[in-house]
C-alpha cells in the first residue's frame, strides 16, 4: 500500500503541483512569468467582454443612427418642400399680380379706345357746331394724343407684356392710378363741353324762334333741316355718354335748321348804307299833300346802286306795274312776299330762284316817284306789313348768330 508523502516547500516559494495518483509533480512559479500569464488572461477578458458588449449594443447603435439619419432626411426633405410651396406662393402671387397687372393695362386701353371713339363724335359735334356759328368751349385733346401720354410712358397703343417690361423699375399702381385719373377728368371735361354746347344751341334756337314767331310765322314752318339717313346700328359708346351727345347733336341740328331756315325770310336790308327815308303807315302823299298811307319803306339811294333780294325765294313778277314803275316781286312762302319798286333796271326774270343777297336790281325814280330811291314793301298773303319788323327782328337774331 502506497502512501503518499508530504510535500515541504520553502516559504514564500511558488510553484504549481500536478498529482496524479502516486505522481506529483511541481513546477516553481517565476514571478515575471505570473505577472504576464495574469495580464494576458485579463487582456483576453477585457477583450471578451468589449466583444460581447460591442456585439450586444451594436444593433441599438445601428439603429439609433439609421433613425437619427431617417430624422435628418425627413427634416431636410420638409425644408425643402417648404421651401417649394413658399416659391410657389411668390410665383403665384406675381403671376396673379401680373394678371391683375395686364387686366388693368387692357381695360384702361378699352377705354382709352372708347375715349377715341367719344372723341371723335365730339370732333363732330364742334366741327358742326362751327358751322353753325356756335361759340363753343376749347376741347383738350384726349390723353393718347395729349400730355397723358408723355407723362406715362406712352402706355396707350402697346400691348400689355410690353407695357409691363416698359413700366419696370416704376410704380405701375401709381401709374396706372394716374392714368385712370387723367382719363376720367377728361372725360369729364369733354362732357362738360358738350353740355355747354347743347345749353348754346337750345338757348340761341329758343330766342330765334321767340323773335320769328313775333313775326307772325310759325318757328317749325322754316326749319329746314338736311337730309339724313343710312342703316341701322346700335351705339359704340356707353348709354350716358350716347344720350348727352345725341341730346348736344339735336341741338345743333335744331338750331341749324332754324338758321338755314331764316334765309327764306326777307330779313336783310335791301340796299346796304341806304338811310330810311320814309316810314311805314300813315303819312302826307308827296303828290297830292293829303294824308295817305304808305305800304312800305324808302331808302333814299342814288340811281344805279343795287338792290338785294332781302330773303330767298322766287320771283313771281319782273317788270313794269303802274305807279311802282319798273318792279320785281319775289315769294318767300309761309305767305310772305316782298316788293322791290321804281327800279331803273331788272336783273332777273320771272321764275328765277333767288338767295338771300342776291343783287335783282338797279335803285331808279320810275313810276310814281319823286326822285332816286327804293321803295321795300313785305306782304302777308298780299296784304302789307311794316318791313321794319322784319329789319328789327334781324338785328336781334345777328346776336344769336353770332
């Protein structure tokens, strides 16, 4: 029976006892040696459990990046649309305001045009009234011809894109607002002119036809307006601005009318510069030294000088008739005629149609008369009437006509 010894060590010595049934064996342990077989299993310890941290806590950290990254991306990609919806908007914003821009450009050239076409209707109406002797106020000339375009970058006559690129670097509502308000106190004045002229015309037809009806002939009787006619088509212009021109050219249409019409009657003087040298009525015969009555008027004259037709007509009677001598009668229709008498000279013919002025005889002293003059007689319906009437309500008629 094998028994096993005591082992003795020295104290303080290290070694390393492998036993193995009746076998021992020691192996001395060097201190150094220890140390680094110790540092190296600590090292593989450290190592291990770093590995399995790492392998452990990748993962999460994998994942914690992917979301921060996912984050950040979402984040950029929002800013970005952001950013796109706020182009968009600005985008927009001008393009509305561009086409707000055009569409003011459109509708001030729309009226610019409906301004053209008012201005020439009003170019009408002066150049009418003109004709008709009619005083009538100054007209500014409307902004595309004017001031309003030179002072506005000649905006009228282009299209929208190139007022645009004309008005950059200027206030376009300032512009525009300036140019709206020229248009419109245009307007207004060019109104204003028209209601003048109309208030002139029905002023001056109303007087006119006051001192013709003091004549004893019916106004509308003599009004002689011209021929019109043509098709039918709807007004250019705007309802008001239509009814203040049609009414302005009534007017002057009437008041032209009623002009043209005076011409038929006898209102002229017979003989220009010719002093009256005896009156219409009652009066001591020159011939007999009783009282009688003397149907017209006498312009003392020397022999040869001319006598006019006082008013327009026809000549119904050329020649010699008793103690008038050498006579020419002349009708004026509404009933009236004239009488032009003791005439030297005839120089027309029975049937000639002849205006107002018209030069139908020589001042003489034939028939029964006392020496040169013309005796003027106005008839209504063959009976006499005082001719001054007519010469009076001429010279109030001259200031309408004026």
């Amino acid at each position: 029976m094998k028994t096993k010894s005591p082992v003795m060590h020295r104290v303080g010595e290290r070694r390393v006892v492998f036993t193995d049934g009746e076998t021992v064996r020691s192996f001395r342990l060097n201190p150094v040696v220890f140390a680094l077989i110790a540092l190296v299993f600590l090292s593989l310890s450290v190592a291990f459990v770093g590995s399995a941290a790492y392998l452990f806590f990748r993962d999460d950290l994998l994942t914690a990046a992917l979301v921060r990254q996912h984050r950040l991306q979402v984040a950029y990609e929002d800013r970005i649309s952001d950013l796109r919806r706020q182009i968009d908007r600005i985008a927009s914003r001008q393009l509305i305001n561009q086409e707000g821009f055009e569409a003011r450009i459109d509708r001030l050239m729309d009226r610019q045009r409906s301004i053209l076409e008012r201005r020439d209707a009003i170019d009408a109406l002066l150049e009418r009234a003109s004709e008709a002797g009619l005083t009538v106020p100054s007209v500014p000339a409307p902004p595309s011809r004017g001031d309003t375009v030179e002072r506005h970058s000649s905006l009228f006559g282009i299209d929208a894109h190139a007022a645009d690129t004309r008005l950059r670097g200027t206030d376009p509502e300032r512009l525009l607002a300036g140019v709206e308000s020229d248009l419109l106190a245009t307007g207004q004045v060019e109104m204003n002119a028209i209601e003048q002229i109309t208030r002139l015309a029905l002023r001056r037809t109303d007087a006119i036809r006051s001192e013709v009806a003091l004549l004893g002939v019916e106004p509308d009787a003599i009004a002689n307006p011209d021929a019109v006619g043509g098709p039918f088509e709807p007004p250019h212009l705007d309802a008001e601005t239509t009814d203040t021109l049609t009414e302005a050219a009534g007017a002057i249409e009437s008041f032209m009318a009623l002009r043209d019409g005076l011409s038929e009657l006898p209102l002229r003087r017979p003989v220009e510069g010719a002093r009256t040298s005896s009156t219409f009525g009652n009066r001591v015969d020159p011939f007999l030294g009783r009282r009688a009555f003397h149907a017209g008027l006498d312009f003392a004259a020397t022999s040869g000088t001319t006598v006019m037709a006082t008013g327009a007509g026809r000549v119904i009677r050329a020649g010699r008739n008793g103690g008038y001598g050498l006579m020419v009668e002349i009708d004026h229709g509404h009933n009236l005629t004239t009488r032009y008498a003791h005439l030297s000279r005839i120089l027309v013919s029975e049937g000639d149609t002849v205006t107002a002025g018209e030069a139908i005889g020589r001042v003489g002293s034939t028939g029964r008369s006392t020496g040169p003059h013309l005796h003027y007689e106005v008839r209504r319906s063959d009976d006499p009437e005082n001719p001054q009437a007519f010469l009076n309500a001429a010279r109030h008629i001259a200031t309408y006509l004026d």
